[in-house]
C-alpha cells in the first residue's frame, strides 16, 4: 500500500510511524525546509527560540505512552508553570526536537509544497509527481480547501460542512535576543486581557544558552492586526511587556505571523475521509486539537487503516 501524507507535523509523522509498522510505503511530503510545523523552534543570531506550540499537556494513554518513551530517550523534558498545578511537557532543546526525532527512520522529503492532486496522483512546485494509493492531508483546513480548489476536486456538502466547521486562532509571535535572561518566575508568563497573552523567557526554559524570549499575541489583538505591518505588530508587542522584557535589553527581534495557530473550532471525529476518495483528513482541527490532539488525530486514523 503506497501513502503519501502531506505535512510533517505532529499529526502527519504520528500516521506516518503506525502506517510504516502495519507495512505501508509512507512518504511524507513537507513545503518546509525542516520538519515540526507548528511544533518549530528557530535561532536567530545564535539564540533558539520556540516560536510556535510552547509547551503541552497528556490526557490520553495513547499519548502518555508516546511520551514516556521519548521522557527515556531525553527527547522530552517536563517544564512546571508558576501560573499552572500540574506539569508541562517541552522539547529538550526546543520543541522540533520532538518532530525531529519522530522523523528519524521516516522517509519524508522538505521542500516540497503539494500544488495538485488528481487521481491517485500529486503533483509538487518542484515538478515531481508521485503516485498514492492512500493520501493522508494534514495541513490546515482552509489550505486544504484552497488545494482542493486549485486541483479542481469537488467537494461534497457533507465534506464542505466538515472543513467549515473548522477554524483557527490567528497569532502574532515575536522572538526576541536578549543581553540578559528576564526576571521571569518559571520562565514562563500567561498575561489576560492584553495585546500580549504568554511570554516565555527561552533561557529559563532550557533550550537555549543565548538569552531569548518569544511574545504570543492575544487572539484578539493578532486578528486586528492580521494584515499589518508585521514589524509594526512587533514593535507594539514589545513597548506593551517593558515591565518583563526591558527594551534595551533586546538586542534584535523577528516576528512570524500564523494565520493558524490553535484550531478554536474542531470536528469532533479525530479524522475525516473525503466522500468517494482515498483521500483522509486529519490535524487539530479533528478531535481535541493542540500538540495531543494532532498527534492523537494522525494515530486514530493509521490505527483505522487496514
Ligand atoms: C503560535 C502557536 C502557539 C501554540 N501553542 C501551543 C501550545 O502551547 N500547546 C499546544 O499543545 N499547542 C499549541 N499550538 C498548536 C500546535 O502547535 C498545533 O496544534 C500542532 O502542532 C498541529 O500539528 P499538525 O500536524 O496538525 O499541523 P502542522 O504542525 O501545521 O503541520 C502541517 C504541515 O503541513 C505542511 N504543509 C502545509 N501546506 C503544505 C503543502 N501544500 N504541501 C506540503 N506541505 C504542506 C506545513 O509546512 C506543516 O509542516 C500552538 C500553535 C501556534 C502556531
């Protein structure tokens, strides 16, 4: 059985690991130049920063089992909140340490952003095609609808109200090189009712030695400002957390704006199939959304497959 899935995020390399032991030929295909895709973490001038998902959590066994196991390799480490009771799971050296470590023994292939589908077959900007006998979706639902359009696939009323029941918190995030750690307790700060909701002091944190902070824009904020000028964006964020992150203190910034951060609205199933195709969706907009919800949505649909 030749599958191909689209995105090497948590959902896509969580299918792409049970499908290789039931003995599928799985290959993964990422527009990106590493793997993770929300699950990311970047260095600027020597500094890392998470820049995506910060941190999660385990309610499920099928997680927790996947967790332990990496808890043994050293792949993840726990990260207890001042503002939170119980513990958080991160990335020993950043998040993508997570989805890097899952692709090891993958076969998955970067820099190639899929631009057509047709039957059993899929075309990339690169000019490859490859063939499938499954295909396994697992990028944002409104990507997917605009994918689905471009090749021309109709979809039916049940998928339509499938993919529009889905959507996603848009959000701004800036990362920023310090001289010094903050004076952050824990590392880690959840702020209510300001343009900034989380500031996490990387260092603190563990996953960098240069000093860094990464600011989370508030939903709210980050849809008001969605299509302005990101550097502007930036430099609001910054003046409004003086108090935590002193100005001169930043020695330079970058700012990334997600239009799809966490999945606020989700389909209740962990996964969807296309009516009429081999085509299946799966993501954080299926079951319970973040880090665990993808993961667990990439895991029940492998499980499902025969
Ligand atoms: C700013 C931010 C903060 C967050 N904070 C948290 C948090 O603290 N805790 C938590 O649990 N969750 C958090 N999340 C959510 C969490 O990161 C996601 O729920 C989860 O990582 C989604 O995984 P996924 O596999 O469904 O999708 P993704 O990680 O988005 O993976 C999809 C992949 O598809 C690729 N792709 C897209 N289009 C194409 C194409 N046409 N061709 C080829 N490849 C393509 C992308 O490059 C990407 O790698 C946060 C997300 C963001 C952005």
């Amino acid at each position: 059985m030749k599958t191909i899935i689209i995105g090497a995020g948590m959902a896509g390399l969580s299918a792409a690991q049970v499908l290789v032991e039931k003995g599928h030929q799985v290959t993964v295909l990422d527009k990106g130049r590493g793997v993770g895709g929300r699950m990311s973490t970047r260095t600027i001038n020597n500094a890392k920063a998470d820049h995506g998902a910060q941190y999660f959590s385990v309610k499920s066994p099928q997680f927790q089992r996947f967790i332990n196991q990496l808890q043994n390799q050293q792949v993840i480490k726990e990260w207890q909140l001042a503002q939170r009771a119980n513990v958080r799971y991160i990335g020993s050296s950043g998040m993508n340490t997570i989805p890097k470590n899952m692709a090891s023994g993958l076969e998955v292939v970067l820099n190639e952003k899929v631009i057509l589908i047709t039957q059993n077959e899929l075309k990339t900007e690169s000019g490859k095609s490859y063939s499938f006998d499954k295909l396994i979706i697992t990028i944002p639902i409104p990507q997917v609808k605009e994918l689905f359009a471009q090749s021309g696939i109709p979809l039916s009323e049940r998928d339509l109200g499938v993919c529009n029941a889905i959507e996603y918190d848009p959000c701004f995030a800036v990362m920023a090189v310090l001289n010094q750690p903050t004076d952050i307790i824990s590392g880690g700060i959840i702020l209510e009712n300001q343009p900034v909701s989380w500031i996490a002091d990387n260092f603190q944190k563990g996953i960098t030695e240069v000093p860094s902070v990464t600011l989370h824009a508030s939903a709210e904020f980050s849809r008001q400002h969605l299509e302005s000028n990101p550097e502007e964006v930036a430099q609001m964020m910054l003046s409004s957390v003086n108090q935590w992150v002193i100005s001169k203190n930043v020695l330079t910034f970058q700012v990334h704006r997600w239009r799809y951060s966490l999945a606020s609205k989700r389909y209740e199933e962990p996964f969807y199939q296309i009516e009429n195709q081999s085509i299946f969706l799966a993501g954080d907009g299926f079951g319970i959304g973040n880090v665990e919800g993808a993961f667990l949505s990439g895991y029940h649909l492998a499980t499902h497959l025969p």
